[in-house]
C-alpha cells in the first residue's frame, strides 16, 4: 500500500536490535502528545511465530523492512483464545491443536501481509499475533486515548492493564479464593451467578 510515512534507516544493525531513525510527522505528534514508541525486532533466530497478545494502548505498527504476517483477533473472542494472563496459550494458530483447544476455532481471525512503508493500526485490546517471514524492523507507536490517570506511569509499552481494571482483578482474586471455600455445587451455583451478573453488566453486542 502507498503510505505517507518516511522511514529512514541507518546501514548498521547489532544482534538485538536495529539503530534507526523513524521520521514521520504524525508519530512525532503522537510522541509529543504522550505516545511511545516501540521496537519490533526481528532477528534471524526470531523468524518465528509469536504468542498473541494484547495491549491496552492503540497502537500504529510500521513496517520498514522485509514482510510480515499479522493476525488479529477481536477482543470480544478472548473467550476462546484460551489466555494464560494477556497471552494465548494456543502457539501456532494455523494448525491448532484442536484436542486440547476446541473453542479456538470459533475465533474470527483477520489477516494482512505488510510489506516495507505499509502501516497497520492495531486498535487497544485486540490479540495480535505475528510471524516475520523474512529478516525485518518494524516501529510500533503506541499513545493513550483514555484519561491518563486509567494508565499505570510505568507501562511504555501498553501492556499492563487499566488501574482500575487492575483493582478488579485483584478484587477478582479474592472473590475467588471466597467461593474456593464453599464445597463444590456451592462453587458450582455461585460461580455462575458471578458470571451472570458480570455479563448483564458489562457484556457488549458480538461484533463478530
């Protein structure tokens, strides 16, 4: 795709990460404004695919060199993406052990190739996953579109979760270790009313 982005990259690279220099008006505004930027590094040992994972921040990934592959799962299918914290257990999403993770394949997947100048906007809370097919750099840039008290001060990256989000899972926690006390069709009959009323709070329309 034709982009507005100017990429300028200088000629040495170190084993862990490239040196470059990005310039783009828009990404400067968005630093300025409380954006971050990020480096998405992919070495030769690197060429692989990677756990995916959400972050809490919108975020613009340009790619500079080489192709991508990236897929994206909505938000509303973390229910079957089978998450060990914001991270999915499922590792190769193109040919999933079904046996030990039925639900996946109920997850709508969405797929594009980048290649050098494309930019993809991954919007905050969508499961990304990706797999360099060939040695490149790429420069995400992440900013914050909810109030900046929602934000922990130490998260450049986006990846950990809203304050208040943070509370509720704590609160969450000991909900739980509660109910753990009760035998088990107490914890059954309880259980489901938590997520009832969970649902009937929070729960948006499928956008799927």
């Amino acid at each position: 795709m034709d982009s507005q982005v100017r990429v300028i990259v200088k000629p040495r690279f170190t084993d862990e990460a490239p040196d470059g220099t990005l310039l783009c008006p828009a990404a400067q505004a968005l630093q300025d404004s409380g954006g971050q930027f990020g480096e998405d590094k992919h070495c030769k040992q690197q060429l692989k695919q990677h756990a995916h994972v959400k972050k809490v921040m919108d975020n613009l990934l340009v790619q500079v060199t080489g192709r991508k592959k990236v897929v994206l799962f909505s938000p509303q299918d973390a229910a079957y993406l089978y998450l060990s914290g914001d991270k999915s257990e499922v590792l190769d999403i193109d040919s999933p052990d079904l046996k030990k993770y039925p639900e996946f394949i109920k997850a709508k997947r969405y797929e594009c190739c980048l290649k050098p100048g494309d930019v993809l906007f991954i919007p905050a809370l969508w499961f990304h996953n990706t797999v360099a097919e060939e040695f490149g750099v790429g420069v995400n840039v992440f900013w914050k579109h909810l109030p900046s008290e929602f934000y922990d001060k130490t998260d450049t990256y986006g990846n950990k979760d809203p304050l208040p989000a943070a509370r509720a899972m704590q609160i969450l926690d000991r909900a739980l270790k509660a109910v753990d006390e009760l035998p088990e069709e107490y914890q059954d009959f309880y259980a489901r009313r938590m997520v009832l009323r969970i649902q009937n709070k929070f729960y948006r329309t499928s956008l799927n």
